[in-house]
C-alpha cells in the first residue's frame, strides 16, 4: 500500500472516538514527493480532514495528490463539499481508501471532470474503521460497545452482589481508554445502586464520556456518587413522567417505551456516534439480545466464581435452541497482565 | 505510555526523511482530552511541528496541553523559537518525549516560569529517531547509511562484473524506498561505469534524492544514463580541477582531498540531512573503515557466487586483528521476499 494512504489511515485512527456522529477521517497532501499538509476531522462541525490538510499544504498544494482515509465528500452538511475545495485548491490526485457507502451522490465524476485523477485504492484496514459508521448512520442509531468484565464462568458478581473487583487493575485502565473512545456510557439504575460507580476517565488528557441511566420505573437515588461530578452531562432515560431532578447537569428523557432502539435514536440524534454499555445482567443482556450491539468486550479474571447462576452476564427469559443463540467472531484476543480481554462482533 | 505523545512520535515519523538537516518532529494539542491540533516539520525553514499544530487549534490551544516528539527549541533559527509560541498561545502543560541535546539553553525553565507545567517523558521509541541527527549535527555530517545488495557469500557482482540482478525485485522496491527517505545517494564513478545506474525513486508520489558521484581522477563518461534524468541535481566530488560539464542540473565541486570528511562537511553546509551511499566494493569500503557510517542495510539473496575476491563489498590493504574488524549490533533483521534485509548500527 501507499505510505502515503497508510499516513491518512494512521491519523483517522488518531481521532478515533472524538467525531461523535462523524467518521474519523485523516488526509495528507503530497507534493513532488514531500509531505506538504496533514489534518484530520477534529470534531463535528469543525473542518473536513482534506480541508486541514489543504489548508496547511496553501499553494504548495497546487499540482500535487491528496490521500484521503474515506471518500472525500460531495454535500452540504456542516461544512461545503471537500471535493470543490479539493478542485479550488489545484490538487491533481486524489486516493481514497474506502467508500463512502452513505454518500447521496459520490465526487470521482465531478473530480474526473475538473482533470482530477482519481483512485479508490481499497483498503481493508480502513474498512474496519468504517464499517459501523455505515451501519449506525443508515440506522440513525450509535455505534454500540458493549463490556462486560467477569469470571471465566461468566459471572459480573458473586451471588451476593460482590464484584470489587473481578479483573485487575490493568483492565481498569483499559476501561478508562474504552470511555475515552466513546461519546457516552450507558448503564441502569440496578448498577448504579450497587456498585455506586463514577463512570469517569482517568487517563492524562482524557475526555469524561455522557453518561446516560436506563431507569424505566425511575427509581433512582441522586445522592449517589455519579450525581456529585457533574463535570460532564447526565442523561436520564425514563418511562416515568413524574420523574424530575434539581441538579444542572441531569436531563430527564421520558419515552413512553424506552425500548432499546427508542433510546438509541434519541441519542443518535443529540449527537452520540460510540456508545458504551457498562451495565448489570439485565441491560446488559437487552442489548446482546437486540440487533443493536456492534462489538462485544469481554474482560475475563483468571477466576472462577460460582453460585447459583445470579449475576451470569447473559440472562433470558427464552431458552433458545443451540443452533439459535447469539454467534460472535472473534476480532481480537489479547493478555492484560493475567486478564484476558476478547473483542468479538455479533455474526 | 500516554497516547498523544504516541501520535506526536508517529507523526514525525511520517516526515522522517524530508526535513534535510533538520530533525523530524511531530506534535498534538489536547484540550479537554480532545485532539485540538496536529503538526509535523514538513521541510527545514518551513513552521517547526508546534506552530503548525498551535496553527490548526487556535484559540482552542488556550488552557490545552501540547505533545511533542522533541524537546520545542528555544532559539531563532529559521523560525523563532517554539517555546514564545507555546507561551503565547496559552499552553498549560508540554510534554516531550527526546531531550534535544543540540540546544545552548533549553526552555524547561522559562516555560515553567510562564507557569506551564513541562515534562520530560523518555520515550525510547523515540529516541532512535534523532540519536543519529544529535551525532551528525554535532559534527557537522549527514546521517550516512550504507546499503549493500550481495550474495550470502558477500560479493556484489561476480569477478566479470556482472551484478544484474542479484537481488530480486522486492528488495528492489524497497531500495526506492530508502532512496525516497535520504535526500541523497553518493556513489562512485567505477558503478556508474559498470552499471549505467540512474538513481531514481520509482514509487508513487516518490521523491528522487540529489545524485552524488565521487571521482577522485574526474574521468567521467557524461553520456551514461544518470546525466539524462535532470529532474534531481547531481553533484560531482572530485581532485580534479579540470573537470568540467555543461549539463545544466550537474555541479562540479573540486576539493584539494576528497576524503570522506571533507565531502560529507561540504554536502551538510549545502542541506544534505541524510546520505544513502549505494556503491561498489572501493566506495563502500572506505566508508565502512571511516567513523561516518550510521547505519549498514544489507540485502542478502540466497545464492554463492564465488569466483576469487573481486567485488567482496568490503576490501582493505590492511590486515586487522580478528579483535579490531568493524563490529555491528543487528538492529533489525527482515524476509523480503525470499531475500533478507539486515539493519546493523556500527558498535
């Protein structure tokens, strides 16, 4: 492949997690064989990576080729189209590595007409940072992580609700870096009384994801730690309209059915692209049960618990037959001093 | 290690190569654990990597953090110093990853005076990019890497010259590669004769290095094919002071000694940062004997060839003790496709 295109991709990856309903984007302008502009899609709204890097190339970008992690664009959404700056900008070249699947109308023709080459050089790695943005935006739903951390026989906690803590302390900054990545993190009120956690990020320069409750009944307790920081955004889902709440950072959402697809449009909508699951058997299971959950991490101690079958992390009300129970693949297999973390994708 | 000092460190690597006698750099602005702005040195008298991401974040640097691959330099050069700009913009807290032991004074305290917190976070990864521009820098030399295409019994060509080909074609590729990364290849003019070579970077987007030839006699065909490429100047070193060309992209330096030394001072005053020396067993000898070679890149095909000496790529008139032979640490050893790629540091 392009070193080139390889740049691009490296620099979309970088902004990973911060683009919120946009895809992280990376482009580099190259002339006579010299990097003359980088840039990458900072945040929503902001400029379009290829604009960065144009921007920073000025003239010198004239006659030369942009590599672009994603097909540059052809609408009016926040920002103009990429591919008249692209035109405007003189530029000769123009390799992109993955398709814009979710484009009304795609730029290779316009391009071609303005005496732009143009390549789509597929990548599969690319692909992978892609492909549940194509998925979520014709949806109009988040991307969805769910973690789940636990023994190797499958238990979020012991029978008697204990489960400070399961996985080690590595795993615990691995966590950290999970949030980073995602825009907001979700989990229900039966958590949230026991564990009575923060859901914050504390990595150096981290960013504190939203965190949103699924309470339908709302029976919640706010003088529970999670409602002391109120550095970032609270986001209350309830079915119940009685529910209110004084504290400035808390917004109360009451759906009439909070089923997991109404919650998802609704966060979709104010602006969440990554979502993360971090919640107790129940919500947890809603979500592997709904077609909604795109990844699945699992976090296994080198434990086993025990008991009688409270707080497995899969719980059904239906017994499914063998050939009928959720299927993952395997993505990604890694040791974390001792723990195992598995990134799977439902089949 | 932090992941934004990381994407500083990878960024400079993405310009290793085109900064000439100035080191490659890369830096990222964080504010609110939000990538903010991204710069790299992309040419030496161009902006240094902070003012480039300082640029790209504005006024979102304010209150932010800035990583970079290098200590930011505190004295006017071709730019004024980073540390005004660092100050300037508002910055709180810089974090560098190489101590750059070329500066007269360093900024640590002035920045810390401004109120900015500065750390200093060894990076070894990044180390190995500037070791090599610390030491030349100092001596006033490119960085020199020789690179040597024999076969496993260390001969170039067989004892009737004949050297084409015995590597195959994807160490080929990889040599543009190198030629793409150094902003010149020095070779002597017995290759030229022999191997009519041309010296160009045949990637994508690939920029051909400066072409030096060494001919201590000036007995120079100029009808061999390196003269008709005059994209790239070429530098002719030579003892000669009649030797003269018209060719319009061709420079004749006459030097009274054209040692080693005396040729690598002269092509670092004129902006050589880095040296690719491709040449046959006299050249490449005498630089295997001096204390300027950086790094030694040998390809090996998997053939003998035998004959009695002749284009062995190392040759002396001395006879060292086993104990005072040139010795080398493996820095990285590579399949390339059924041919291997050995990276080797002179110890």
């Amino acid at each position: 492949m392009s070193q080139f295109l390889n740049y691009a991709i490296q620099l979309a990856k970088m902004v990973e997690g911060q683009t919120g309903t946009n895809p992280p984007v990376g482009a580099v302008v190259v002339k006579q064989g010299r990097i003359v502009g980088i840039g990458a899609h900072l945040q929503k709204g902001d400029k379009h990576a290829e604009v960065q890097a144009l921007d920073m190339a000025g003239e010198q970008a004239q006659g030369g080729s942009i590599y672009v992690s994603l097909e540059p664009c052809t609408h009016y959404g926040s920002t103009p189209p990429c591919i008249n700056k692209i035109i405007s900008a003189g530029i000769q070249k123009v390799v992109y590595a993955v398709k814009d699947t979710t484009l009304k109308t795609h730029g290779d023709d316009v391009l071609q007409q303005s005496g732009i080459q143009v390549e789509f050089r597929h990548q599969p790695e690319a692909e992978s940072l892609y492909r549940d943005f194509f998925i979520t935006k014709r949806q109009s739903v988040p991307k969805v992580t769910v973690k789940v951390s636990c023994s190797l026989d499958g238990k979020q906690a012991t029978d008697e609700a204990q489960s400070k803590w399961i996985t080690n302390k590595a795993v615990k900054k691995d966590v950290f870096h999970l949030r980073h990545d995602h825009d907001a993190v979700l989990t229900g009120r039966g958590t949230l009384k026991e564990d009575n956690p923060q859901y914050t990020t504390r990595i150096e320069d981290g960013k504190h994801p939203i965190r949103v409750i699924l309470s339908k009944s709302g029976q919640i307790d706010f003088n529970l730690d999670i409602f002391q920081n109120q550095s970032e955004p609270i986001w209350v889902y309830t079915e119940n309209s009685k529910l209110k709440s004084d504290i400035e950072n808390v917004e109360i959402n009451c759906l009439s059915n909070c089923s997991i697809e109404n919650i998802l449009k609704d966060l979709h909508e104010k602006g969440i692209g990554r979502l993360l699951v971090e919640a107790g058997p129940t919500v947890t299971s809603e979500f592997l049960q709904s077609n909604y959950t795109n990844e699945l991490i699992l976090y296994y101690a080198p434990k086993i618990i025990g008991g009688s079958g409270n707080y497995q992390f899969f719980q059904t009300e239906n017994i499914f037959d063998l050939s009928e129970v959720p299927h993952f693949e395997i993505v990604n297999s890694q040791m974390i001093e001792q723990n195992i973390k598995l990134t799977l994708r439902k089949k």
